[in-house]
C-alpha cells in the first residue's frame, strides 16, 4: 500500500511509509538529492515531498536512481512504474496476449 504517490510523464512513484519507519539509510532521498534534482526531504523519519505532487511531477528528471538506491541500499519502500507506450499495440500485431 502506497502512503506517498505522484506522478510523472513515464510513470508514477510509490512509497511505503511501513517500510520506511525501519529505514537507516534514506537512501531514495540521497540519491535524488545527488543525482536528481532534490524532490524529497526527511520529516520525521520518512521522505516527503518538497513541493506538490503536480510540481514534483513536473521537476523530475526521471533518473531513477530514487529506486534504485531504495532497493540496494534501503527498505525496498520506493517502487516506480513506467509506461509502457505502444505494447498493447505491439502485442496485437505480433498476435501475443
């Protein structure tokens, strides 16, 4: 279950606050803040967003390293879903399900 979610042009970002409580490392916040342009903060132990979810939409830059910092270094907490523009499409002309 998704406590955090915002959108972006490819995709949409989750994250969920039950893994996060145990989390030492922060790692979705680092690596936006190195990589990325900064979307999160820490406030009371758990990432949030600096500005809504509209704006922070439109500021990424779609490196996703917040995921996969997240999953090598944290709590597996930060999960982003992409797009996947034209596969049905594709699938029909190639006659997959």
């Amino acid at each position: 279950m998704a406590d955090l979610e915002f959108n972006f042009r490819t995709g949409k970002v989750s994250i969920d606050y039950s893994k996060c409580k145990t989390c030492q490392s922060y790692a979705c916040v680092k690596a936006c803040s190195l990589f990325g342009t900064t979307l999160y903060r820490l406030e009371k132990g758990k990432p949030v967003l600096m500005s809504s979810p509209e704006e922070t939409g439109r500021r990424c830059i779609e490196d996703l390293t917040c995921e996969l910092y997240c999953h090598s270094h944290g709590n597996k907490g930060l999960t982003i879903e992409l797009d996947m523009f034209g596969l049905e499409e594709y699938r029909k002309q190639r006659g997959l399900k």
